[in-house]
C-alpha cells in the first residue's frame, strides 16, 4: 500500500492533462487483461484511478490551469524588461526627488516636536530670498515650510480662513508667498556668514512681479532701458536669461564676472551643489528637462534675479552703509485696492487668484515697504515735551477744524455696482478736504459692512487713502457693523493703531478707541509749548471710559471742549420743546445693551468709586470736562444737532457712503466743526454730495464769554 500511494503522488504531479490521464489508463487496463489478471502495483494505480476518476480530474484541471504558461517566451521576456525598467526608474525618481520627499516628510512632522510660536509667519524684517510655494493638505501647518533645508515664512495675513489669500488652491495644496529670512535661519545660516556678520548676506532691496511667468515686469524692462543709456561695463558682461515659467523650483544662480570678491552670497548655491542635486541635473539632462536655474539678469552691477512664478528680486549692491531694503510685506484682498503711503508700493495689482468657483475668490494685491534697515518715516503726530512731561499734540496757528466721517458700510467685493458706490464716496470725501483743509478727520464708525465685507484691511485703507495723501491725522471710533467673519475686533484695532496719521495709537488701551487729544498752541518766543486750549475726546462706544486716564485732574483748564462717539447716549431721544439744527427722522428707542452694561454699576471691581463711565452718565462727565458738543453717528437719516442740558448740543453727522440705506431725497453727507480762538466760538455746518460746493445748516455751538 505504501508503493501505491507514492505512485499515486507521482502521477498527480506528472500528469498535466486529462488527455494524458485518459490514454495512460487505456493502455494500462489493457496490460491488466493480457496478463491473465494479475494485479502488479501499476495496475492497482490505474484501477484506482478509474474508480476516482471524477475526483482525480478536477485536481489534475486545476494543476493545468496553475501550470499552463498564459504567454509566449517572448512576452514574458518583454514584460521582464518593462519591470526591470519601471524599477529602475521608480529608483532613480526617488534619488531625483529625495530632496521632495524628504521635504514632505519635515512638513509632516514640523511641530510634533517644535513649538508653532518659535517660528510664526512674517510680519516685518529684512527678506533674503522669497518665493511662492505649494503647502499641501496633509502638512501639519502652512504658517511655515521645510523647503531645500530652509525655513520660510509665510506672509502674514491676519484673516481666520487662509485660503482666502491663497494665490492658488486645489484638492491637494494651496499655494503662498514665503519668504527667507535670517531670523528664522539663524542655525542653518550662521556657519555660512564670515566672522558671524549677517552684513554678508545680501538683502532684497526690491521686489517685481508678473501675473504670467513668462513675462517680464516693467520695472525689470525699465531698469533694461536704463542699462542701454548707461557706459557701465557690465553692459558687456554675460547676461544669460531663459525665462521657463517654473512655478514651484526657485532660481540660484551667479554669471557676474564682476562680482569675483564679494563675500558669501547665500543665494549662489551652484558652487555648493552636493550628490544629489548633481544627479538631478544629469537625469533632467538626460530627459531634456528644462532647467529654470539659469533665470538671472544683471544689470548695472546690481541683480535681478527670477524666483520663479512670476517674481523677479533684486539685492543690496553691498556698497551703500544703510541700503534701502524691503524690510515688511502686505497682502490686501478685493478690488480698487490703492497702495498710497510713503516708501510703500505694490508689487503686483489685483492678482486673479485659481481656485474652485464654489470658494470665495477676490483678487490680491501685495505691497512692500522699503527702508534703511527696520527705520522708517515718523508719522505727523508730534511729540512735545512740556518740562520733563512727555505729551502728544497737533501743532496749530489759531482755528482748528475737524471734519467728522460716518456710516460708509464698505464691503470691498468684487462687485461692480458696490465699488462705483466706493470710489464716489471717496471722491465726495476728497472734493470736501479741499475745500475745508481740515485739521483733523473724526471717523464715527461703521466703515465696514459686517458679514458683507471680506478683508476689513482694504476697505480701512481704501477710506484712509485721502487723509493719508493730504498728511491729515484722523482718529477711528467704530460702530455696530467694524466687524469681520475672519478677523476679531481686536485685530482691527491692532491694524488701525499702525496706520501713518492715525492717532488711535495714543489710547492707552489697545482694546478700545477711548482717547484724549489735547490741543497746543504754537511756541511763544521762549519756545515753551502753551497749555492745550482745546481737547477732544474719541469715546468708545462698546467700553466705558476710566475716568483715571481720561479726567484732568490738573489745574490746566482748556477753554473749548468736543467729544465724538459712534453710538447716540440716551440723550439724544429728549422729551418736550428743544432748539434743534437739522432732520431729526430717526426716533425710535435707544435700547442698545451697551447701555447697561457700560456703567459703574455693574463693575464689580470699581468698588462703587465712579471710576467706569457708561453711556448713562457719558453726558454728565462731559459737561465736567468743558465739553460743549457730542457728536455720533450710526442713525443714517438723522444729521440734526439738538441742545441738551446745560447747553450742550448733541449733533448727528448722517451717513457719509454713497451705498447706503437712508430715506428718500437725503443725501450722503459729512459735518464738519471750526474753533476759532480770535472769536472765541465752535461753529459748524454740513455739505453733502449732491451740492458739494453749498454749505448748509451753519449753526453757532458755542460763544466764549
């Protein structure tokens, strides 16, 4: 029995079809009968696999099919070789690509083991090198990158969702602007730089940047130009440009023969290439790809280099002691976005972002600041010094003018009708400064449009750009609608107090607009600064006032007094027969909560002192400080001034935008107020758009006696 199963075994594993089985067992039954039936083992194995034929067929079937070749030799050696080759090239885009992978790998796991605030996004410093780079999904932040060993920052943009200001946005990765910069790199770069001086180093001193790749800016063309005017000799110097439109893989490169004894430049990383960037570049030879490392342009001893997508740089020439440099970028989203301060320019206008059509999508613009080194220009405000006492002050010969601005609801879209309704509104504001030369703009809240505006930076700066222009110091309250899906409020009053002319800066809390502005006179012969002859007062109409930081509890005195809120205090609703200047339309009940919440009552700390003001006794307070008129906005259709106690006049400035709601036949309108010293008296009038050059409602506020 055990010979018949190992012969049993052999067969299973020899027979490879059923026709061979067939034909074996045929001629085996045969020999079974001629020999009289002798039983040999072989023939007990056939017999037995005649009994089991059914069960012996189906394993032999599946033998056959396990064992039959599918395809010819040929095929098989032709399929050998693809594999070979897909391995090999699965291998050599792994070494090609390590520096990508190995990238993906640091962006994975950046801040697993660092802390998200040791290195945060760029906010202001010089620049060394700057590009637009992909962060993809599965990056743990796109604050900052890992990118060929360096650390870049991204530009800050102070909105909740970034991928608002993504220049580009897929299913994958978002796209930014990073830049390089020493402070984040001190340990990567600090054994490159001679003697441990960052001078060596060459900064960006300018920034140039067009929505095509393939085009060159104008600022670079002109710089051209200016080449050809010129005897410099680098005129006659190997100037090599191909323009490959690389979005992704920056540009370092050095063809300047001139250039043979400057110090290290980090930015000339071919004189280092190691193993694998070597490789790269014979297997991107090899393939015919073209290599964007050769975008460069020198002109007139300085260098434009490209950075890829579109973004030309140029750096320090190493020859000036304090070279102006790009030391802050900005970025602003929507349209009519107007760059207008001093050493301020755009780097590229209204840029078309890609991104899926269910997203929302403004256009960008970005601008740079250039200064010598972190320096730059002092704002109007002057700092005046009375003994060994610091205070703030607008200089003044003899009448002060203040213009108030209210309610212009700016949204910034990308909708046409909403920015025709803009610009006329700054134009209206513009035609009344020159007319008025004020000396100083009051703002009373509700520039925004709440949920309808995107980007609260861009409207802000669209309504700041004439005061700006004509150096006029303004002061921001806000209203109901200063707020921002993407931003907190105080975000918005971080951004307004870095304004140039803007005195919000002088509140000593930076969570309110509550702000005191003394008055000066002019120097006497002695030049000693006068005592204030006038104060004005920004109340902020969500926060109480600390009467410690905003009573005088001298003896200077000042002779005229105004205040300026967003919100009317309860009494601008009086009952009974009042002297009143204007339309008075909006009656309803004041009932804002802030009421309540904002006096001294409610505190639990103040101990009962009176030291918090709220709106119920904002009027009181201000008769105490000389205040003679309030004046808010808010209310659209009301721009009346009417006398309260005391003699004091609560005045409306109505509504100043062009888009907003208000009843039929009135018009946007901004007032404005005089104090004039010779007369001794505050007067006031108002114009408004739709016969800008007629002055109306001129009222007398108060006469010295």
């Amino acid at each position: 029995m055990g010979n018949l199963s190992n012969i049993t075994q052999f067969l299973e594993r020899t027979l490879s079809t059923v026709e061979q089985i067939r034909f074996f067992v045929f001629i085996q039954l045969q020999n079974w009968k001629v020999g009289e039936g002798k039983k040999s083992p072989f023939g007990c194995c056939c017999l037995f696999l005649k009994l089991n034929w059914k069960k012996v067929k189906i394993k032999v079937k599946i033998n056959e099919l396990m064992r039959k070749p599918r395809f010819g030799l040929k095929t098989r050696r032709i399929f050998k070789t693809i594999k070979q080759l897909l391995l090999l090239i699965i291998f050599l885009t792994i070494i090609t690509s390590w520096s990508s992978i190995k990238g993906h790998l640091q962006n994975i796991s950046l801040f697993s083991t660092r802390d998200s605030t040791i290195h945060p996004e760029y906010e202001e410093g010089p620049i060394l090198d700057i590009q637009r780079l992909r962060c993809y999904h599965w990056y743990s932040t796109c604050n900052v990158l890992w990118h060929d060993g360096i650390l870049w920052q991204r530009i800050k943009k102070d909105l909740s969702d970034e991928k608002l200001y993504a220049l580009e946005s897929t299913q994958y990765y978002d796209s930014y602007i990073y830049v390089k910069t020493l402070s984040a790199n001190m340990d990567t770069l600090s054994p490159n730089i001679p003697n441990g001086s960052p001078h060596t180093l060459k900064r960006i001193s300018e920034i140039a940047m067009s929505r095509d790749p393939t085009i060159i800016p104008m600022q670079v063309i002109r710089d051209v130009n200016k080449l050809f005017k010129s005897s410099d000799s680098s005129m006659f110097h190997t100037h090599v440009f191909h323009q490959s439109g690389d979005e992704h893989d920056p540009v370092y490169s050095d063809n300047h023969a001139h250039n043979k004894n400057k110090d290290i430049d980090v930015h000339d990383d071919n004189s280092h290439m190691n193993g694998y960037q070597f490789l790269q570049q014979i297997w991107s030879w090899l393939l015919a790809i073209s290599d964007s490392h050769d975008d460069d342009l020198s002109l007139m001893g300085e260098d434009w280099k490209y950075r890829g997508s579109g973004i030309w740089c140029k750096y320090e020439n190493g020859v000036e002691m304090e070279p102006m440099i790009v030391n802050k970028l900005e970025i602003y989203l929507g349209s009519s976005f107007q760059e207008f301060r001093h050493n301020w320019k755009e780097i590229i206008h209204e840029y078309k972002t890609e991104r899926d059509e269910r997203d929302v999508s403004l256009p960008i613009s970005i601008t740079r600041q250039i200064g010598r080194g972190t320096k730059t220009d002092p704002d109007k405000i002057i700092l005046i010094e009375k003994e060994t006492e610091k205070k703030f002050g607008l200089m003044t010969a003899f009448g002060f003018k203040i213009l108030q601005v209210s309610d212009l609801h700016y949204k910034c879209s990308d909708e046409s009708i909403s920015n025709l309704k803009e610009f006329q509104t700054n134009n209206f504001i513009k035609k009344v400064i020159l007319r008025e030369f004020p000396n100083l703009i009051v703002i009373t809240g509700d520039i925004l449009d709440g949920t309808n505006c995107v980007d609260y930076q861009t409207c802000i700066m669209k309504l700041v750009q004439p005061f700006i222009n004509f150096e006029i110091p303004y002061l921001i309250m806000l209203g109901t609608s200063d707020y921002s899906r993407y931003a907190s409020r105080e975000s918005i009053l971080q951004f307004i107090r870095t304004l140039p002319y803007c005195i919000n800066k002088l509140s000593q809390n930076v969570n309110d607009t509550n702000v005191m502005i003394p008055i000066y006179n002019k120097y006497n012969d002695d030049d000693k600064v006068n005592d204030p002859y006038i104060m004005i007062y920004g109340v902020d109409s969500f926060n109480p006032i600390d009467n410690t930081k905003m009573k005088n509890e001298g003896s200077v005195k000042w002779d005229y007094g105004l205040a300026f809120r967003s919100l009317p205090i309860p009494e601008y609703r009086p009952e009974g027969m009042f002297p009143i200047v204007g339309q008075y339309n909006e009656k309803s009940s004041l009932t804002f909560e802030e009421f309540a919440n904002n006096d001294d009552s409610v505190d639990a700390d103040d101990g009962g002192d009176g030291r918090w003001i709220g709106a119920n006794k904002l009027q009181d307070f201000l008769i105490s400080e000389n205040v003679q008129v309030l004046s808010c906005g808010h209310e659209h259709s009301n721009d009346c001034c009417l006398q309260s106690k005391n003699k004091m006049w609560l005045c409306y400035d109505g509504s100043s935008g062009m888009d907003v709601a208000r009843l039929e036949n009135i018009h946007a309108s901004v007032r404005l107020f005089e104090v004039d010293t010779n007369a001794g008296e505050i007067t006031s009038w108002k114009r408004n758009s739709n016969s800008i050059d007629n002055v109306y409602d001129y009222q007398y506020i108060y006469k010295k006696n």
